[in-house]
C-alpha cells in the first residue's frame, strides 16, 4: 500500500493532482473549457472506480478507470459512449480498434444498453492504455468487421487525464 506522497511522487500522478477534485472539472485552462471534462469517482468494494466525462447534446464519451490492488501496473479502463452507427456492431462483440492521431489500440465492443456501447481494451497494462491517450487530440473507433467509423475530438483530454489516473490510485491507497 503507498501513502499519498509516494503516490504523488510517481511521475504523472504528481501533475494530475494539480487538484481535481470529485465532480469538478480538471483545470481553467482554455483547453478544458473548450471541452468541459468532468471528473468523478466513487469507491466500489476496496477500489475506487474514476470516469472522465465529456457530454454535449449529441454525443457523450466515458473514460472510466479502476486499478487493481496490489499490481500498481495493472488496472481496467472502459470507454463508453453514444454512437448509433455502431450499436448493431456492439451487439455482436466485434473487435475495434481506437485509432487515436498518436497511436492505436485494438479491443471489444459491447452494447451496454439501447443508447451506450462500451469498448474494453485487449490489455489490463495501464502504461500500454494510457500513453496514445497522454497527447491524443483526435480518436476514431473503427469496428473491422463493419467498416464502421466514429470520430471524436478528445481537445482537453490531455490535461484531464492525469487526474483520472490520480483519482483511481487515490482509491488504492486508502
């Protein structure tokens, strides 16, 4: 178990806590108010279970983080999101993959219910989840089978991100 200044220590983590706390959206930059990412988090069992989320009147989009006790490098990370073009798609568990403008991921779509689809990456390794994310600006999810392409711009997910992360590893070290 790590004590908050170990925590805050560990290289991203200490500029996540630039504070966000539960709720608020991270940061006054003009980068956050141009895409208002809100922050929340709530302890599940021994964990804290962290969303990062964007919504405006069309689409939302849910990053959602939970880290695995004891295994500091291992962790679960979900996107979940509106996208009517792949709700057919999500039902039959069609690999993705997340092309972001820094990088790619593959991983498995599902209908969560009538509206949201949640994409779970191939891996639990949070450095190979996380770094695309770190500076992507631009991602679009592409379903192999289909064809199908959703685009979503993630301006102001790089400032909030750390604070994700943070809130997740705050919920271990309780």
């Amino acid at each position: 178990m790590h004590t908050p200044k170990e925590i805050l220590a560990r290289g991203s983590v200490a500029l996540a806590l630039l504070i966000a706390p539960a709720g608020c959206a991270p940061g006054n930059s003009p980068s956050s108010a141009a895409r208002p990412w809100q922050l929340d988090g709530e302890m599940r069992g021994n964990t804290k279970l962290c969303e990062l989320t964007w919504r405006n009147p069309s689409r939302s989009l849910v990053i959602g983080h939970q880290r695995i006790p004891n295994a500091p490098e291992l962790g679960y990370v979900y996107l979940l999101f509106r996208a009517p073009e792949l709700e057919a798609a999500a039902t039959k568990r069609w690999a993705v993959t997340l092309q972001y403008d820094t990088a790619s991921r593959t991983g498995f779509l599902s209908a969560v219910d009538e509206n949201d689809v949640r994409i779970d990456p191939n891996t639990m390794l949070l450095k190979d989840i996380f770094a695309p994310m770190e500076t992507a600006t631009i991602l679009d999810v592409k379903v192999l089978a289909s064809g199908a392409v959703v685009h979503f711009d993630l301006t102001g997910l790089s400032e909030a991100l750390p604070a994700l992360r943070a809130c997740a590893a705050e919920g271990i070290a309780l």
